[in-house]
C-alpha cells in the first residue's frame, strides 16, 4: 500500500520540486563568472558607503585628522538646521517640477516622433544634442542666454513688449531658470523612451477601439496611455536618480544661490565639505540623499510592479 502511495504521489511530488528549483550558482558552474562581478560592487559600490557611513558618525577634519566617534550628533544638527529643510524642498521642487513637465513634453514629443515621416531618424538625432552635451557646457550657454542686459531670453521679451527679468539674480526667479535648463536638456530623452514604447505597442487594441467608435483622443487616454504604463514608469525612475542628484548645473550657474533659493541637498552637501570644510557633516548630508534617491526608487519600482501586475 505504501509502495502505491509512493508511485502515485512522486511525480507530482517531482513536478512540484521543479516547480520549487532555484538559481544555484555553484552547482550550475557559474560562481567563477559573478566574482569578478561581486568584486567591482563592493569596491565601488559598498566600500563607499560604508565608508560614508563611518565618516557620519565620527568627527573628521578637511586636513584628514579624525577625533573619534560622536554618534548622531551630525544627523541632530542636521535636521536642526534651517538650511538642510530649505535644500530638501528645492531639491523636491525641482524634482517634481522638472519630473512633471518632462513627462508631458515628452508624451507628446515621443507621439510624434513614433510616426513614420520623412527625416524622423535624423530629426531624432538632433533632439538627442542636448542629452549628450556636457552639463558644463549647457549651463554655461544657458548663462549667455539668461544675462540680463545681452542675453537672448530678455531681448525675445523685450520684442514681445515685456519687461526683462533678472532670470538668476532673483530668488523667485532662479529656480524656475534652474528648471527651464534641466527641461529642455531631457525632454528629448524622455520623448525618445516614450516613443520606442509607443511603436513597440500591439496595434489590435487599437483597431478594436476604432471598431466600437473610439476617437483618437479617447484611444490614446483610454487604450496607449494604459499600455504605456510601464514604459513611462521607467523613464520617470530613470530621470528621478538624476534629478534627486542635480549639481552640476546648478552650481555652474548660480552656486547655490541667491540667499540658498537654488541650494539643492547636493550642492549643499558640496559647500559643506569643500567650502565649510565639514566633510562629517557632509557626509550624513549625502547619506540624507542616497535614502531620499532609494525612497523613491523604491516608490516608483513598487508602483511599476502594481501596474504590471493589474495588467
């Protein structure tokens, strides 16, 4: 009787441990492969971070000299600082103006550039000019244009009988210049992803929306927009790292500045180190950023997950 039992139930009992087999590198012969992997992560990846880490919690000098463990006593001076909150929400401002407006832009840019017109490959390449240019060189352009007396941006004002505006000397001014930079130098890379996605779809759940009576505007928010979930998801994760990480740009053209209107968590966490020659401090600065960069990737990444899922 057991003998049965037992020719009855193994081969589900062998179907389920299949089912069950997991990826094991050592058996499989692949351990070799992944080492030299694994080695450059913790090289460039947690040795940095612990490192950081390390610094936070001690009290270290621009010169090197250390004094010796001071636990939290960085992070309490951190969130007691008044200048640490107002870098947070330029740095969120940005984020989310440049994030939003960028999405849009490109929804429509990559709608366009998915249709099938003479020139559309080169035309794509010439969007992608911003994008590959140096940030360095785009913030420096961007200063000409912005100057208030010979720069472009207030002559084309000047002509539409407006008055000029002192586009980064102003404190309510100079973020959205900020903005205005960081938007027309990725909108193309986003409008390129969305595009990709936008031929990439299946044409019969369009085809079916056109039989039932569907117009164009009513298959695009009803029918591309859902199927396109995913693919914006991972554009706006892709633009979200760099913009939490914005700095270079910004400090090339303002510093920080006027009175810390542009003064983003990263630039602040630069002026920290290398100008207060506070590398401790700096230090639990940068760390605040690398969880606000993971706290969102996360968001976005359990958001993306979900969508997929329902689909």
């Amino acid at each position: 009787m057991s003998t049965t039992r037992t020719l009855i139930t193994s081969p589900g009992r062998r179907q389920a441990s299949r089912g069950r087999t997991q990826f094991d590198p050592v058996a499989r012969g692949t351990l070799p492969f992944i080492i030299p992997a694994l080695v450059v992560t913790v090289a460039l990846v947690l040795i940095p971070v612990l490192y950081t880490v390390w610094l936070s919690v001690t009290d270290q000098d621009i010169a090197g000299n250390n004094t010796g463990f001071v636990g939290f006593e960085h992070y309490i001076e951190m969130f007691q600082s008044s200048e640490f909150w107002n870098s947070l929400g330029v740095t969120l401002m940005l984020f989310t103006v440049c994030l939003v407006v960028q999405t849009i832009l490109g929804l429509g840019l990559g709608y366009l550039l998915s249709r099938d017109v003479p020139g559309r490959a080169i035309f794509q390449g010439v969007m992608l000019i911003p994008a590959i240019t140096a940030s360095v060189a785009v913030a420096l352009v961007w200063m000409l244009i912005f100057d208030p007396t010979l720069g472009a941006a207030n002559q084309i004002l000047t002509a539409l009988g407006l008055d000029p505006v002192v586009w980064l000397g102003s404190r309510t001014m100079a973020p959205w210049s900020i903005a205005i930079v960081d938007i027309w130098q990725w909108t193309p890379f986003m409008a390129l992803i969305i595009s990709a996605g936008i031929r990439s779809l299946p044409s019969e759940p369009f085809e079916a929306a056109s039989i039932d009576g569907a117009g164009p505007i009513k298959k695009a928010l009803f029918v591309g927009l859902p199927l396109l979930r995913s693919v914006i998801l991972v554009a706006m994760l892709l633009r979200t790292v760099d913009l939490i990480r914005f700095f270079d740009t910004i400090y090339i053209m303002t510093q920080g500045g006027p009175v810390n209107a542009t003064n983003t968590l990263n630039v602040y966490g630069y002026r920290a180190a290398f100008i207060d020659q506070e590398p401790s401090y700096a230090a639990a600065l940068q760390l605040s950023l690398f969880v606000l960069v993971i706290l969102i990737a996360a968001i976005f990444t359990y958001v993306r997950k979900r969508t997929s899922n329902v689909a």
